[in-house]
C-alpha cells in the first residue's frame, strides 16, 4: 500500500521518537484524530509512537481550515467519542480511506455519506460488549428484583413506618427477546441464560451459528417476550424501533431495557405507557436528548435511569485503545481489519 506524503511543511509537530528509535515525522504514517476539546483521552500519547498525529483539537485554527490546509492527503481519521462527522467534514477530507470509531455506536457518522465514497469504518462495540452487556442484564435484574427502589425505600427511612417491601419478579423462566444480537446482543445472552432466562432475538438477519428463536419482526418478538433488552445500532431503518405498536405487543408486564441508543425507542410514547402503567418497567442508559431526561421518569419507581454510563469502564478504554492501535497498524500494513462495521 502506499505511503502518505504530507507535506511536512504543513505540520508543525516535532520529531516523535518510537520504539526502534527516532522517526521524524514524514516517516510516520498520517493519522487524523476528531474529538471535542474537552475529550482530552491519553489516546494521542499512545499512538504517537506509531503514527503521526493531526489532531485539530490541538490547533487555534478552526477546525475547517485545519482541515482544508492540512489534512488533504489523510487517509485515516479516527473519531473520538461522539463528535460528529458529517457529509461536510467527510468532503475537506478527500483522501480518506478508513474511519476508526472509539465507539460502539456510529450514528454521529454520516455513514450513508462513508458508503457512497467507500469509506470503511470499524467501531469498538468488540471492546465494550462485556461491560455494556453487564450493565444492561444489571439494569433488567434491578428493574424486576426492584433494586434501586428498595434503597430509596431504605434511604427514606420507610422500612420501620411502612414494613415488608413488596415482593419483586424472579428472573429464571423469563423469555428476554434481545434486539440486536452483535457482540453487545451476544453477551447479554450469555448472561441471561445462566441465570435461567431464556433467549429469542431479532436482528438484521438471522445469524445461523446461535441457537436462539430468531423474529424478523420485532412487533412479534416482543408478543413472545417478558423483557426487550435493545442492544442494536441506530440506524434509518432502527429509529423508534420500539414504537407504541411494540410496547402494546409487550403488554403491561413487559421491561424495557435500553443499552443501545436513545432514538431506538419513541421516547415520549414509552413516557405516557409507563405513566399510565401500560407496561411493566424500564431501565434506560440512553435518551433521545442528552443530557436532558424526561422528568415524568424521576418520579417512577418501576424505571432505572443512567446517564450514558454502560460501557464506561477505564478497563473497556483501555481495550479501545488498543483496538484502535490494532486496526490502524493494520490498515497500514494492508492486512485485514478487527470490527468492521457492516455499513448497510
Ligand atoms: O454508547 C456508547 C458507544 O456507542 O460507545
């Protein structure tokens, strides 16, 4: 493959020194990194060693001039967080090869724009599935077993004035209808088998090597499940998946659990089924806009909220991290890439 020739008089980074000694940086490979100011991550640090480092963040010009001036030939971009990158960036851009995401989720990508000019993309779902799958079977065990309640219960001092605490929901026996069964999806039923629940799921496409029930169709999926746990990508096609149509086929026992993203399920309809009691419960890390919760929530005990937080772990950073080295060595090296995302 070939090298990137920036122009090293565009770059005003100093000599970097690697781990078989020093490079200057025309010998380094040009990687762009996008991620707002205040995402100040030691990812630079680590890849400095390995790739000459763009970072606008860095720079007092705006950022679009950055670009324009210096990032022409740039084949690689990773994407930090959740910064956007829009058809506009992607065309100052018109090198690019590759887009790393340090996320799982890529709907801040404008990844119809990616497909048009063949773009790849990989995300960091592979890295987060452990500890986002462990949050989202923690949300749905505290939502039935009434965890969170019980404490507020304790914390205001009822259990003496009120007595015994209303008995919650047992977990073995419960069908989980899993939306999404990537690596995120996959975790979460592993999890939930063990604690003797059992397994259906709905996804893109039928995935032959599990043995769970596979619905095409998540309305008839959540007729046949006791809890939807939303593990899947926000895409065109995903938006307000869980729509009122599916919160009325999960009936008034049915939970919601939401490791996913806020735009999967139609926020405001679950707000007026959950008052009204026309389903059973929620535990929600993600919203349509945040930060801002709907307030109607904080007043029901039979919902969990969490404020973005299910695969933050400075454990799962550090495997992003590592991840993101992985991949990029890779792209330059031309050898094949870990986690692909499947742009549709
Ligand atoms: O929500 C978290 C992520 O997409 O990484």
């Amino acid at each position: 493959m070939e090298r990137n020739n920036a122009d090293p008089q565009d770059l005003p980074m100093a000599v970097e020194a690697n781990q078989e000694g020093l490079q200057s940086n025309e010998d380094l490979h040009l990687v762009l990194v996008l991620r707002l100011p205040s995402f100040n991550l030691p990812l630079n640090d680590i890849l400095r060693p390995h790739f000459h480092i763009l970072d606008p963040a860095d720079s007092p010009e705006p950022a679009c001039s950055f670009l324009s001036n210096h990032a022409q030939s740039v084949r690689a971009l990773i994407c930090v967080g959740y910064t956007p990158v829009t058809a506009e960036t992607l065309n100052l851009l018109p090198s690019l090869e590759l887009i790393v995401a340090s996320s799982a989720g890529v709907d801040h990508i404008d990844i119809q724009e990616c497909r048009r000019r063949g773009i790849i993309m990989t995300n960091a779902s592979t890295a987060f599935a452990e500890d986002a799958a462990d949050y989202a079977v923690a949300l749905l065990i505290d939502v039935w077993r009434r965890i969170s309640a019980a404490d507020r219960f304790l914390h205001a001092g009822l259990w003496p004035v009120k007595g015994d605490y209303p008995l919650a929901s047992k977990l073995r026996g419960k069908r989980v209808g899993i939306v999404g069964l990537g690596s995120i999806g996959f975790e979460v039923s592993k999890r939930l088998e063990a604690f003797g629940c059992s397994i259906a799921y709905n996804s893109r496409m039928e995935k032959p090597s599990v043995p769970f029930p596979y619905y095409a169709n998540v309305l008839d999926l959540a007729a046949h499940s006791d809890a939807l746990v939303l593990c899947c990508s926000l895409t065109e096609q995903t938006r307000h998946i869980i729509n009122k149509d599916v919160m009325t086929a999960l009936g008034k026992k049915g939970v919601i659990i939401n490791v996913g993203r806020g735009g999967l399920i139609d926020e405001k309809e679950l707000v007026q089924f959950l008052l009204r009691g026309d389903i059973g419960g929620a535990g929600l890390d993600v919203f349509e806009n945040e930060p801002d919760v709907p307030r109607e929530l904080f007043e029901l005990d039979n919902v969990v909220l969490s404020p973005h937080r299910a695969i933050a772990t400075p454990e799962s950073f550090e495997a992003v991290y590592q991840l993101i080295l992985t991949n990029l060595k890779a792209f330059f090296s031309n050898k094949p890439l870990q986690s692909v995302y499947q742009i549709e």
